[in-house]
C-alpha cells in the first residue's frame, strides 16, 4: 500500500505529477523508496541533494568524515560554514532545507563488514559513492547477498563511469572487475585530482537510475556500463554480461560471506594513519629540518607530478614522478640518505615500497606529505 | 591501422594521446605493439608472466573481448579497442 500524498506535497512535486511516466502513483513511489548513499562526497553530493528534492522518502547516508576546505571544489552539498562538521549531519541539513519532508538517516561511521548488511538491509537501492576499491567490493557483494540494486559510479580527473549492478538482473561490478587493482596502480581523486563540477555530472546520473528503478520506468543501466570523458565531451557505452566464473554472483560462488575487504584489496585499514608508512621508515617534516639544518646530506626525492612543483616544493628537491620512479632508478644512489615526499604522502609511500624492494635501505618517506611541511616548518608553502 | 582509446589515468605513459593506433591483426598484437611504443605502460597492464591484469577489460566496440575470442580476436584495419580501468575515486 502506498504512501498518499498531502496536498502540500502535490504542489511540491507538482513537476513530477505532469510527467506521466510518474505521475500520482510514481511521486507515492517516491515517497515510499529508502535508498541508501554510501559517501557524502564528491558523487554523494548531487545524488543525496536531488533524491531529497524529488521526494524518496528514506535515504540513508554513510561517511566518517568532517568538511574539509579542500571538499568545496565539488561536494556542493557542503558549504563554508559546514567545515569541520560531521559530513553526514552537514549532507543532512542541507537535504531536509530543500525537502522537510523526508526522512534522513545519518551512519557516521565506515561501511565495513561488521555493519554494512545491518544498515543496508531495510534499504530498496544502494547508491555507490565511495572513493576506495574496499568499500567498493563490499558495497556489491552486499547488495548481491541482499538481491539490491547497485547504483555504481566513478570519477578520475575528466573521465566517470556509470552503471547499474543489480545480480539479480544482470552482472554485477565482481563480473566486470573480478580482482582489484595492486595498491597504487591506479591513483584516487586525492593523489591526481578530480574536475570539480565531474561528480556533479556522474552524480546526477546516478540519482536519474535510481529514480527510474523506484518508478520503474525507462532502460536502466543494467548490463551497460557508461563512460563519459569531459574533454571530449563524450558518452560511450560498452554491453557488460554476467561473468559465468564471478566468485559472488556465479552458479558456484566462492564468496558466500562479507570478506576482509582492505586484505583483499591490499591497503590498509580505516584506522591507519595516512601519509605514513609505519616503522622506522617514517620522517616528520620538523625532523628533516632539523636534519637538513645540521647539515646532514639528504637526498630530496619529489615523486609528485611536474605541475605539482608550480604549487609547492621544498628547496633542494628533485623530481621523479612517481610512474617514472621504477625507469629511473639508476640516477639513484643506495648509499645515499633519502627522503621521498609526495603531497600527503600518500604516493611517496608506495615510491618507498618500489624503492626498498629495488634494494635502497636509507631511505625514508616524509609523513604527511609536503603539506605537513607546509603546516610544521616552511608557512609560505600553502597546503593543497 | 586500429586504434586504442587510453583512459585518463594512463595517458601519462602515452606522451598524453587520449587515442593511439596500433598495428596487428588480433587484439594480442596490438597489445603488443602498443607496449612495444610505450614500455611504461607495460606494468599497468600486464603482470609479472606476461598476461593482462585481470582488472584490465578492453572492448572492441561495445564487446568485451572476454565475450568474443579474449586476445585472439581478430581486429580489422578501422576497429576501435576501448581500454577501460578499474576507477575508484568518488569523492
């Protein structure tokens, strides 16, 4: 039985009650849906703020994080004055200004195997807005445990992709991508930066295939995964087919169960301390001064990107992005004291891997990056 | 010559062309022929025993080649291969 409509929520939805593929019945559809949106990013922002302004009446939002300055670029639904604040509470806000009407549920905390099927299960649709492969694989397998749809996207600089998993109709994202890839190989938002208005883009497409899934109406993008590039101003579309061997969503699945999502995507859980690589391997940016105003030769070695230098750099440094690392090994000493720095340290951590496997030992990874040496020893470096 | 769509995240190893052709007449040559022009990108694509990464899907046209004749499909002079990653950014 579904939900009736108040005549306040009429002349609210009143654009929607005149499309006739909605209409009355599709807004108490609407009204009557919980879609749950994993992320309160950059891809959550736009999904959460139109799935609240077309009225779906229970949505759920998951995120561990605060606003930060450097969020505004693109998560619109965050503004100035949200910083520092619960991501989840700020998204809330933002929502119930546009819609009083619906119903907001906040989990500030990771979606991690312990609580994923709790808080997905009273949900009709999850909606994949994460920005690291754990949460990923884990976002698809519980919706194939629990028959949900997956409204899947993804953003890199200029290029995002869409589509919709649903197991029980089609393949799921395991089809597509059975295996991560090895940690590094591929850099996030974070490390090689995002266009701003991209998630609103993605974003908004994938609230248009989880409304349609609510209402039932259209071509949803099952079995069809979308890739737009922005430079090109393209929009492409490749046939997915369900993998007949996918260990989760196959006639014979090997994975039956939530798993250890980060061991299986080989990084390191949500309680480790970014930009470090743990150890003795770590150097604090008021350490290495210390050390370079001693006088003591260390080697600076940047593995950002060229254009990265324009923003900030430290004095002495020399570049070796990091893709060009393992090429350029021979121009290194072994016997020379080194210490490797990216932005947050992040990348300078897997150049420090790349480097102690090639068999440097007096090496060591800036911890926090270039920022932390903005923030701790050189103020006329602004943090990015 | 058939030519090969690079996403963003790789175009660095390809001097930053977003579409570079390939010679071959199976999808393994062009591969081949691709590394061959561009060694950096051979680590983002193949393993250590020299088979594609499983989380490498190419396309030709709309097809997964795992859905036609996996490498060994044959490629014409005017196909179009899609190399699509895995891409995990959101936020």
């Amino acid at each position: 039985m579904l939900p009736n409509l108040s005549h306040i929520e009429i002349m609210r939805y009143s654009r929607h009650l005149l499309i006739p593929e909605v209409g009355l019945e599709g807004q108490r559809k609407l009204k009557a849906a919980a879609v749950l949106v994993i992320g309160t990013g950059g891809l959550g922002s736009p999904v959460a703020m139109y799935l609240a302004a077309a009225g779906v009446g229970s949505i759920g939002l998951v995120d561990y994080d605060v606003v930060d300055f450097s969020n505004l670029q693109r998560q619109v639904i965050h503004g100035t004055s949200g910083i520092g604040a619960l991501k989840v509470e700020s998204a809330r806000q933002r929502m119930l200004d546009i819609n009083p009407g619906i119903q907001v549920d906040c989990y500030n905390e990771p979606f991690t195997s312990e609580n994923a099927m709790r808080i997905a299960r009273d949900y009709d649709i999850l909606i994949d807005g994460t920005d690291n492969f754990p949460t990923r694989y884990l976002s698809n397998d519980v919706c194939v445990f629990l028959g949900k749809p997956n409204v899947y996207g993804s953003i890199y600089r200029f290029d995002g992709q869409v589509s919709v998993f649903d197991a029980q109709r089609g393949p799921c994202y395991r089809c597509l991508f059975p295996e991560p890839p090895p940690p590094g190989l591929v850099p996030s938002c974070a490390e090689g930066g995002v266009l701003g208005v991209l998630p609103g883009t993605i974003g908004t497409l994938q609230a248009t295939e989880a409304l349609k899934l609510i209402l039932g109406i259209g071509d949803p993008l099952i079995g069809r995964l979308m890739l737009y590039n922005a430079l090109d101003m393209s929009f492409e579309f490749v046939k997915l087919r369900k993998n007949p061997n996918c260990k989760v969503c196959g006639p014979e699945p090997e994975i039956t169960e939530l798993i250890d999502y980060e061991a299986f995507c080989g990084v390191p859980g949500h309680d480790h301390e970014e930009g470090s690589v743990g150890g003795n391997w770590d150097i604090s940016a008021t350490e290495l001064a210390e050390r370079i105003n001693k006088g003591n030769p260390i080697r600076l070695v940047d593995v950002r990107e060229p254009h990265e230098q324009d923003i900030s750099h430290i004095d002495g440094a020399e570049l070796f992005p990091l893709g060009l690392l393992a090429g350029r090994l021979s121009e290194l000493d072994s016997a020379e004291e080194m210490v490797v720095f990216c932005k947050a340290g992040t990348r300078s951590a897997r150049a420090l891997d790349l480097l102690v496997g090639a068999g440097f030992r007096k090496v060591k990874n800036l911890k926090g990056g270039i920022n932390a040496w903005a923030r701790e020893v050189d103020p006329s470096q602004p943090i990015y | 010559m058939p030519t090969l769509r690079i996403p963003t995240p790789l175009r660095p190893y390809t001097s930053g062309q977003s579409e570079v052709a390939v010679q071959g007449s199976n999808v393994a040559q062009a591969m081949n022929d691709l590394i061959v022009r561009y060694p950096d990108l051979k680590p983002h694509l193949y393993n250590g025993e020299g088979s594609l990464r499983p989380f490498v899907n190419l396309f030709l046209g709309e097809d997964n080649i795992k859905d036609l004749q996996g490498i060994e499909t044959p490629l014409e002079v005017e196909d179009r291969l899609l190399l699509i990653p895995s891409v995990a950014g959101g936020c």
